[in-house]
C-alpha cells in the first residue's frame, strides 16, 4: 500500500510545485498590475490532473484576488477521481459533492451542472457554473 501512495505523492508535490511556481504568481501580476486593463476572467477552464482540493486552492485564489466576472462568469473545471475502486467509489461520491459544494459556494455560483463530456474517462467528471451576483466568500471558511 505505500508503494502505491508514492506515484500520488510525487505527483501532489509537483502539482503543488508548479502552483506556487507559476500560477501564484501569474494571479498575482494579474490582481496587481495598474498598467494592464485586464479586470476579470470571463471563462476558466481547468484540466488539470490533481486532486481536488487542489483544484479548490487554485479557484480560492482566483475568488481571493476578485478575478472572476460576476455576474456571468463561467467555471469548467474537471474533477479527477484519485480514489481506489473507479467511479462507483464511495470515497469518490463523497468527495465530488464535497468539492462541487465548495466550489459553489466560495464562488457563489448561482447555477451549476455536472456533465460526463465525451471526453472524460470513467474516472473524472466536469462540474460547470456560472457566478451570481457580486460575494465574496474567503477561501478560509
């Protein structure tokens, strides 16, 4: 079992990497910068292939930074299932609801759907919603 947890591990450690490598600063050059006319994303899509709560880091800094379009703006974002036993997993169920709860919430989407696109795997799903009104939630609730 912990030869299996090392492939995992490795891959959260470089995910994370990467986030506080490249994306954390990209969001904050975007959130600071006077000279650019860029106000807020329209669209945010993610594919990535991490965890979920990863996933919920990274759309915590978007909301944390205001760069989402509200209201109107769209979030795809492709929920990975990292659990043992496909997609029937009762950790699997657990943790989508949990993470498209959150997600609903820090972004206050006001609609949200979950579609099986043609090109997801068995072992992932796409979560679509669209921001309400102006909220702002902090990532730390």
């Amino acid at each position: 079992k912990a030869e299996e947890e090392k492939p995992a591990a490795a891959a959260a450690a470089a995910t994370s990497s990467y986030i506080d490598t490249h994306v954390t600063p990209f969001v904050a050059q975007l959130s600071s910068s006077s000279t650019n006319h860029f106000s807020a994303f329209d669209i945010v899509c993610c594919d990535m292939n991490t965890a979920d709560k990863t996933l919920v880091k990274l759309m915590a800094m978007l909301n944390d930074k205001k760069l989402m379009r509200r209201p109107g703006g769209v979030v795809f974002l492709t929920l990975k299932n990292t659990f043992k036993g496909g997609p029937t997993s009762g950790g699997w169920k657990k943790s989508k609801a949990e993470t498209m709860r959150k997600l609903t919430e820090l972004l206050g989407l006001a609609f949200t759907w979950e579609v099986q696109l043609f090109a997801n795997t068995t072992r992932e799903t796409t979560f679509i919603g669209v921001t309400g009104p102006d909220h702002q939630v902090s990532s730390s609730e």
